[in-house]
C-alpha cells in the first residue's frame, strides 16, 4: 500500500512528510535519514552558519534534501543562500519574513520553493509568490509560530487555493506527530504534512539526551509559547513570533517578566549558554511543540516515518481515502 497524494507525485517522494528544517536539530543524518525512508528530508538553516550548513549537505552525502531557513534572519546574511542553492537542494523552505526576495534564484536551480505560514493573509501573498509548497503553522508546533490552529488554518489555506485556481501544494504543520495527525492533516485538504517535534525526538536530531528526556516526561500541557527562551539566547526575534517550548524552571522564573529579563543584559544570556553547554534542562528548553504529549521514545527518523504512514494508511483505508493497493 502507498499514501499517495499530490505531494508524492509533485516531489518524487513515496510518503508525504517533510521533516521540518528545525535549527540547530536537523542536521544532514536526520534529513537523509527522512529521505531515505520515503519522506523529503531538510537541513534546517538557522541563524545562519554557511560552514555548518555545507558541513550538514555533505553530511547528508548523495541523499536528496533540501534546507530550511529563517527568513527575517536570511535578509541579514542573503550570501547564505548561494551556498546552499551550489548543493543543488531538492527544495528551499522558508519561514518567518518576507521571501520575496529569495524566490527567484531557488525556481532559478530547479529547487521546489516551500513557504511556511501563520496567518491566511501571509498565506495569500505566497500563493501570489508563486510557492510550489505553502505550509499552514498551528500553533500547536514546537518553535517559532504564531496563533492560529492547525485545524482551521489548514483548511481555510485550502479554500483560498481551490477558490484562486492555484496549482499549488498544501503541507499542515503543527501538531503531527502519529497516524492520526497525517490522516487528519490529508482529511482537512492538505497533501502532506511537516513533522518538526517528532522527528527532533529521533536518534538521528542533534539534541542533548536530557532536553528529550524532558520532553518525553512532559504532557502538551506542560509546553508553552513564550519569549523568554529567545531573549536567553539574545535573538532579536520580530514580535509576531514567539517559541514553544516545554516549560522549566528557567521559563517560569522569567514569564511575565520579560523586560526585566532584558534588563538583566549578558549576565543572563551566559547563564542560559552555560545552562545548554551543560545538558541542563532545567535551564536549556526542550524545544517541543504540543506532540510531547505524544512522543514517549526517541527512535530512528526512518521508524517514526513507517509508523506515521502506516497508521495513516489504515484509517484512510478505512474511510476509503488516498491510500492505492
Ligand atoms: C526544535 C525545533 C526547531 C525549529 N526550528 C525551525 C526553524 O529553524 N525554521 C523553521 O522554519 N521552522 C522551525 N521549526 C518549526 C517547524 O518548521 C514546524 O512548523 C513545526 O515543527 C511543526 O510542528 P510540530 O513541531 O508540532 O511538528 C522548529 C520546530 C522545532 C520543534
């Protein structure tokens, strides 16, 4: 059996999950290892390094994948972008600012262009961009987002396609971490799903034993966005966006008082640096979306991605959905 949608057929890809190209998390192991097992993998970008980044593609050897990157920081450091368009990447994902000014030169290398979203309004204008992949952000996701919810936002951005005759592609984001995520994900009109908490809970993420621990332990009750997670790491983050992260002792002595925080200057931004060097989770944030509630083990990316689609793909059978024999 396949789950074949769309997004398969668009991307020469046998399931259609996109592992999101989390910083700092997803390196070239984890993106091969997705790709390999029949989802696209991507490298997330982050802040911008271009020796990791290419340090990451070669990581990730001949496998096909492509990267991520946050854009409001990309527009600080445009030059980044070449260096990852010379590894001829299956596709360029962006998220958080305006990509216009990147588009070009990604359809220029034959790159599918993926634009990540929060609002139907920035939705829209990346339609208009002329996105081959527009993925709708709930705030369910582990990360950076906003506040919509995956379970309106994604079949609003669906309407808007079908109304405006576009050919473009839908991916859910936020909060799909198990079968019933992704069939639900496809059931609200999407053609994929991107898959950021899960897949940072698998051997191949480059995260610290402890912050997976404490994600694992932790229920979606317990996760939380704020802002008090980047200002610890000095990002200067636009004020739309905050992060999700699990809530720690480090979290809670400084929510609601983020000013102060700021006020607190280099002192507290090296407390927290120690805090992450150590493995200190109850300094560091486990960065997980509302999936912790779902994650009980850390396994290989290619096991989550069998169990996902497998499970998809009996209760689409059952509803007589998507899945070919
Ligand atoms: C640890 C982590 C880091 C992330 N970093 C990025 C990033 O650098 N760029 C980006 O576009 N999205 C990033 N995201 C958000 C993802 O793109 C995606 O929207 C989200 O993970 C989907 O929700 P989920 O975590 O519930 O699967 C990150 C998410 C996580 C969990």
């Amino acid at each position: 059996m396949a789950l074949t949608t769309r997004l398969t057929e668009r991307l020469g890809i046998e399931h259609p999950i996109i592992s999101a190209p989390m910083a700092f998390a997803a390196g070239g192991r984890l993106a091969s290892a997705v790709t390999a097992a029949g989802g696209l993998g991507l490298i997330g970008g982050w802040y911008g390094d271009g020796d990791w980044l290419e340090q990451e593609f070669r990581e990730a050897g001949n496998a096909r994948v492509g990267c991520g990157f946050i854009t409001w920081s990309l527009a600080k450091a445009p030059h980044l972008l070449d260096r990852a368009l010379a590894h001829r990447p299956r596709a360029v994902f962006f998220s958080f600012g305006d990509a216009a000014p990147f588009a070009g030169d990604v359809k220029a290398v034959g790159a599918a262009l993926i634009l990540q979203v929060q609002t139907l309004k920035d939705a829209k204008a990346a339609l208009d961009l002329g996105a081959d992949v527009v993925v709708a952000q709930g705030a369910e996701a582990g990360g950076h987002g906003e506040r919509r919810a995956t379970l309106t936002l994604v079949p609003e951005v669906a309407d808007a396609i079908a109304r405006g005759g576009y050919g473009t592609l839908l991916c859910a984001a936020g909060g799909i971490a198990d079968g019933r995520g992704l069939a639900a994900a496809l059931m609200l009109g999407a053609d994929g799903a991107v898959v950021g908490s899960r897949l940072w809970a698998s051997s191949e993420a480059l995260v610290h034993r402890n912050m997976l621990d404490r994600a694992i332990a932790a229920t979606g009750d317990d996760t939380v966005r704020q802002k008090v997670t980047d200002i610890a790491r000095g990002y200067d983050w636009p004020e739309r966006y905050d992060i999700r992260v699990v809530r720690n002792a480090y979290v809670d002595r400084w929510l609601g008082r983020e000013e102060e925080m700021r006020a607190a200057g280099e002192g507290e931004r090296q407390r927290y640096a120690a805090g992450v060097s150590a493995g200190d989770a109850s300094i560091g944030a486990a960065i997980c979306g509302e999936a912790a509630g779902l994650i009980h083990d850390v396994r290989p990316a290619g096991e989550i991605v069998a169990a996902l689609v497998g499970q998809a793909e009996s209760l689409l059978g059952r509803a007589g959905r998507f899945v070919r024999t």
